[in-house]
C-alpha cells in the first residue's frame, strides 16, 4: 500500500514539474518570437500586447498612463504602470522605444 502511494506522489511530482517547464519554455519561446519594437508612445492596444507581459489590462494602463502624462520621457516610466516592476521592465526594454515607427511582429 504505501509503496502504492511512493510511487503516485512520485508520478505526481513528476507531472507537476514537466507542467511548470513546459509552461515556462513556452513563455519564453513566446518571448523569442517577437522582433522589432512597440513604440510605447504610439502604439495601439494590440501592438502592446505583444510585449512579453503585456495583456489586455496591462497594455490599456499603459495608455492612460501615456495620456496623464503626456507621453513617456524614458523607458523608465513604466514603472508607475500598475503591475510593471523592475523585472518586468528588464523584460521589456529590449522591445521597446521612445520613437520611431512600431515595428513589432510575431514570427
């Protein structure tokens, strides 16, 4: 009997671990995918979200951040966007800009 249950809570722990690395490979092929950048001073909703870590919520606090303050001065200013913390920044600087055309696609 309790070699039984070993033997479940191992295939459990198992399967638990192989959820957690196939969710977590997948966020980052996601991420992968992406090239070129979102204008955060122009983009739209849905060119926001295509930033790793940008949903529906997220991408519309970014614009009404951009229209309370005028636009974005520096990458940095993200950080007053609810949910948007140094982490999540370090992500999303390498797609993002200031200026210029949004040139972001999913490959």
């Amino acid at each position: 009997m309790k070699t039984q249950r070993s033997a479940r809570a191992g295939a459990l722990a198992w399967l638990i671990a192989l959820a957690i690395g196939t969710t977590a490979l997948s966020a980052l092929a996601a991420e992968s995918q992406l090239t070129g950048v979102v204008n955060l001073n122009t983009a739209t909703q849905e060119e926001l979200q295509l930033l790793p870590g940008i949903g529906e919520s997220r991408a519309k606090a970014v614009i009404e951040a951009r229209k309370r303050k005028g636009g974005f001065q520096k990458v940095e200013d993200l950080l007053e966007v609810k949910g948007i913390g140094e982490a999540g920044l370090q992500k999303l600087r390498p797609h993002v800009t200031l200026e210029g055309k949004t040139t972001a696609h999913t490959n």
